[in-house]
C-alpha cells in the first residue's frame, strides 16, 4: 500500500539544518498494525507525519499505491488525505464547543453528506467504540478515554484504509489506554491498517510489527508477537 524509498526530512532554523529524518526506506502492506519506538527527538511524529500527508519530506519518494505522491500538488494531497487516512493525536484535539455526536458529525459534513446520513452514520461510529450513551456530552464532559474514543470515531468517519496514531494513549491511565489500543485492535482485525507511535513498550506490544527509530534512521523493524486481546 506504502512505499517510502530514501525519505529524508531537514527543518531549518535560520541557516541551521536540523536533521530528523536519514533516509527511510519503509514499506507498509495493507492489513498492518505498526508500532513505531524510539527515543524523543528521534524522528517519530516527523515519520508518522510524512506517511499522513501532513508534511511534505525533503528528499525521497512516497507511493502510495505505486503512485509517487511527491510531486503531486497540495489539492491533490488533500485530496487523498481525506480519503485515505484518518488521525488520532495525544491530545485528542476535539472541537470543544460541539457535542460528541457533533464532533464526529464534522468530516461528514466536509464530504459532503447530507445531514440525516450525517447523524445516523456518526450515531454508529460512536456505538462502534463504546460512547453511544454520551451523544450530548461536550469534550470536559468526558473523561480523557471517552474523549479520545469520540476522537477514533471522527477519525473513522470517512473510512479511512490507514489509521496514524501520534501516543494515542499518552494521556491516560494504564486501563484507558489498554481499551483505546484494544479499539485500535480490532478495527485492525476488520480491515483497517493502522500505524501508531508510543513510548510505552506495553502499549507497542498491541501492534504486529514494530520499528524503532533513532536518529531520524531505522534501526530496527521486526514481526512481535501480538499481545491478546481482552475479551
Ligand atoms: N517544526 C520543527 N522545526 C524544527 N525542528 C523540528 C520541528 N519538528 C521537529 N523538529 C526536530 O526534529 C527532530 C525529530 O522530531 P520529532 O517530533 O519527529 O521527534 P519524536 O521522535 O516524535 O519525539 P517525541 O518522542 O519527543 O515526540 C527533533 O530533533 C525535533 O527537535
Ligand atoms: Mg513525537
């Protein structure tokens, strides 16, 4: 599904080049759970950033199936950003004035669905992680696991086929982070790819293959054996 060869990422302060990415070459394959480790500053938010569209790589060359995205323009990025990823980030970034129901309601409303498909379609992505009973609630009326569930379910609302997770767990308590990963699991299980970052060696465990970075390289990347899930 994901190719990335040589991908390299420079930010410059001033005249000062700060290297954080060195040449990845990365490939992911539909289905995957990856886990990505590595020490802070080694390159993982970066990584996870370019493989979601959301930066653009210095050097290197990104097909998404077998299409070099580099050089397409930002519209066209967008485009397949929409349609093709969804993200979860640490601190769950929900619009804090709009209602679970609301919040998950917003990507559908990008893409154009009209309001009743809207509602009914937003209804069950919060049934699907757990949060039917709290549609009314605004983000500080949740706990921070419900808000990052509300947060999965906006992510899902326009099928994604790659899910980024930037230490989706980050945030919470060990048993709120073990459901949040066992969410991500079985979305897993039904299709979805999903690539997460974390520090926690537990929570990496969730996943079915597992890179560490350091300094902007890969200095490993192995199959794991994934932890069970809960029933
Ligand atoms: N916008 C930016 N401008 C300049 N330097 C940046 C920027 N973003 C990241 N960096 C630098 O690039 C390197 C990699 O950063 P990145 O955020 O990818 O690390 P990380 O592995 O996610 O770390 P952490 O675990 O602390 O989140 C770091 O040295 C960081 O200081
Ligand atoms: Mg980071």
């Amino acid at each position: 599904m994901i190719r990335l060869e040589g991908i390299a990422k420079e930010y410059y302060m001033g005249d000062v080049a700060v290297r954080a990415l060195d040449g990845i070459d990365l490939e992911i394959q539909r289905g995957e759970f990856v886990s990505i480790m590595g020490p802070s500053g080694s390159g993982k938010s970066t990584l996870l950033n370019i493989l979601g569209v959301l930066d653009q790589p210095s050097r290197g060359a990104y097909y998404l199936e077998d299409v070099d995205i580099t050089q397409l323009r930002d519209g066209e990025l967008s485009k397949i950003r929409n349609r093709h990823f969804g993200f979860i980030f640490q601190a769950y970034n929900l619009f804090p004035e709009l209602t679970a129901l609301e919040n998950v309601m917003v990507p559908l409303m990008y893409a154009g669905k009209p309001r009743r498909e809207r509602r009914e379609r937003a209804e069950e992505l919060l049934a699907k992680v757990g949060m039917e009973h709290r549609l009314g609630h605004l983000p500080t009326q949740l706990s921070g696991g419900e808000q990052q569930r509300v947060a999965i379910a906006r992510a899902l609302a326009n099928s994604p086929t790659l899910l980024l997770a930037d230490e989706p767990t980050g945030n919470l308590a060990t048993d709120q982070g073990n459901e949040i990963m066992g969410i991500l699991q079985d979305l897993n299980r039904q299709g979805t790819t999903v690539v997460i970052v974390t520090h926690d060696p537990a929570i990496s465990a969730f996943g079915k293959r597992l890179l560490r970075l350091r300094d902007g390289k890969i200095v490993s990347d192995e199959l794991i054996q994934q932890i069970a899930q809960e029933a």
